[in-house]
C-alpha cells in the first residue's frame, strides 16, 4: 500500500513572479488569491480590489489572470450556493447508486441463463488462437471489482489533464476544472476539480493511492456505494475548501482528487485499522492503518493551524473527516435506508411498463 503517496496530493496551485509579472498555474507552488481581468482605466471608486496585470505565457503552465483580493463583508454569502449543492448532489449519487444496484441485480437474474447457455456454446466451439481483443478481456477479467470499479476515473482524469495540454482551452479549464469561492462559477467546480490536474505527478501520486485502496474499499461497501461516496467526497470536500478560504480571507484556485482519495483513505483506515501500510519507496517499514490516519490527520491540521499553503489541508481534512463519518455512522444513515428509493423507482418503472 502507498500511504506516501497520500502527502503529495490535492495542492494548492496558484504562483507568481513578480520581476516578470505575471502569475502562473504551478503545481507546487503556494495559493493565491483569485484572478482577474487586466485594469483598462484606473477606478477610484475600486479601491478595495488589487488590479492585475496581463496575462504571459509560459511553457510549463497556462496563462491566467493576476489574482485579486477582494475585501467584502457578504463572502458568507457565497457559500450559501456551494452548501445546496453538495446537498442536492450527494443526495442524487447516492439515489442513483441505489437505483443502479437494483438494475445491475435484476439484471443479473434474467441473464444468468442466458450466460450459462452462451457459456456452453463457446465451449462446444473450436478453440482459436488469442486475439488482442481477447487478450484484453482476459486481462479485464484478471483485475478486482475495485481496479475495475476505479478505472474509469482514472481514464477521466488522464482525459482532463491531456486537455489541460491544449492552449486554445486554458481559460474554459481554469474557469470549470479549479474550484474558487471567489469565481464567479461555484457549482460545477466543485465536481470537476475532482477529476482535474494539471502536473503529471499530482495525477499519477493520486491516481496511484486510489489504485492501491481501491480493491479495500469496494470489497467493504460494494461497487455502487464507493461510486457515490467517492463522487461525494469530492464536492464535501471542496465545499469544506471553500469555507477555510471564506474564513481566512485566502481565496485562491484548487484542484485535485485527494480530497475525494482522503475519503476512501480514512474510510479503509476506520474500518480496518489493524491492516499494515508501507511507504512505497520504503518497503521495510510498516505501520497500522490506524496510526498512518492519526498521522495524516495530526499533518493536516497543523497545516491548516499555521497557514502551510502548500497542500488545500482544509479539503484533505473534509474528505478524512467526511470518510470517518460515512464508515461510522453514515452508512446505516444513508445507505441502509435506501429501500423507500428503491421501491418508488419499482413502482414508477411498473407503471411505465404498463402505460
């Protein structure tokens, strides 16, 4: 298991360089404030906003506009969107998982015969030579119900980071793919920063640890029910973002899917603290999953304590928090109360069928 990998994930990304002035998209770099357009003509009526600069490009980063702090006593207000949001969406993944689920074994039922039938009829066929195709499926069929479950959200993350890659579209990912209370987009964000990075190792450590929990945390709660809790995580996750960065008046741009991996990190861990974890580069020492929480946790919120801007502590503590919960007391709250969903989608389906 990586637990190293967890430390280096979900950063804050906005830099600057002020000889050259212009600020630039880093992926290790400490936050900013939001950004702005260039100041055409000098307002005095705007005195409480910091005018920016023109954009530059640069090669290893795309251009963005220079951050401005914005001093107003309504930023309480801007979270009044952001908090129906993460209700409205957490209540609709985890529906849909439960419709889903109903569907997926109703489904299984009246094919099982099916299956068995063409099952023998492949047997009473001649044998042929392995195909790619073939070699593909075998290899599809050789990976755990989590590898499977998680492997379409990596390929939508490597989907958004290629096209991170293409200039014409810097100013559509920076407004949709990183989450700042202080755009003037809130919602969707919250969701698509998730699946957003723009350094290859930011990717590749998340997409990595996600990987490594993803057979534990499928295995305990079911291929539908990590769906909805992982697309979950990721916008409480950002929401708690959001209010650290109204709160300390910090407002800059995030994005990442550690949020959503601390999540199902926490969540393996409170389950199963006994189980032993290793650092990925050194094998030889190893720790509870218990102790490698504690420790996560103590890290974060020394950080978010003492104003670290390195990582988004606040959203690596939302998703701990929030994965916590859900395994202790979330599960039977949500989770096993889904029948009455279940029985409305029945009924409506019947009526369909019948209409």
């Amino acid at each position: 298991m990586a637990w190293s990998c967890c430390a280096s994930v979900r950063q804050e990304l906005w830099g600057c360089r002020s000889r050259a002035r212009r600020f630039t998209l880093y992926p290790y770099t400490q936050q900013r404030n939001g950004f702005r357009r260039q100041a055409q003509k000098s307002d005095p009526h705007s005195s409480n906003v910091e005018a920016g600069t023109k954009p530059q490009k640069n090669g290893l980063s795309p251009p963005v506009q220079d951050p401005a702090f914005q001093k107003s006593s309504h930023s309480v207000k801007k979270l009044v969107k952001p908090f129906i949001f993460t209700v409205g969406f957490s209540g609709c993944a985890f529906g849909s998982a439960a419709i889903w689920q109903y569907e997926r074994l109703k489904a299984r039922v009246q094919n099982y015969f099916e299956d068995a039938r063409a099952d023998w009829m492949d047997k009473m066929r001649p044998q042929k030579r392995l195909k790619f195709r073939k070699q593909v499926k075998l290899w599809w069929k050789s990976l755990s119900s989590g590898q499977r479950a998680v492997s379409g959200i990596i390929a939508a993350n490597v989907l958004v980071f290629c096209l991170w890659r293409v200039p014409s579209l810097h100013r559509i990912m920076i407004t949709y793919f990183t989450s700042n209370p202080a755009s003037h987009v809130l919602c969707s964000p919250m969701l698509l920063s998730t699946f957003s990075h723009f350094s290859f190792l930011h990717m590749a450590a998340n997409m990595y640890v996600l990987w490594s929990f993803s057979t534990s945390i499928v295995s305990l709660l079911g291929r539908e029910q990590f769906m909805a809790l992982y697309f979950s995580a990721g916008v409480v996750s950002t929401f708690a973002s959001y209010a650290c960065k109204v709160a300390t008046g910090r407002f800059g741009p995030s994005l990442g899917a550690s949020g959503a991996i601390m999540t199902i990190l926490a969540a393996v861990c409170t389950k199963i603290p006994e189980a032993k974890l290793a650092i990925i580069f050194l094998p030889m020492f190893t720790f509870t999953a218990g102790n490698a929480l504690k420790a996560i946790i103590a890290l974060d919120s020394a950080g978010l304590l003492l104003g670290w801007k390195f990582f988004d502590h606040a959203a690596h503590l939302g998703g701990a928090l929030f994965g916590m919960w859900y395994v202790t007391y979330g599960n039977n709250l949500i989770w096993n109360n889904r029948e009455p969903v279940v029985r409305a989608w029945h009924t409506m389906r019947t009526w369909a069928r019948k209409k």
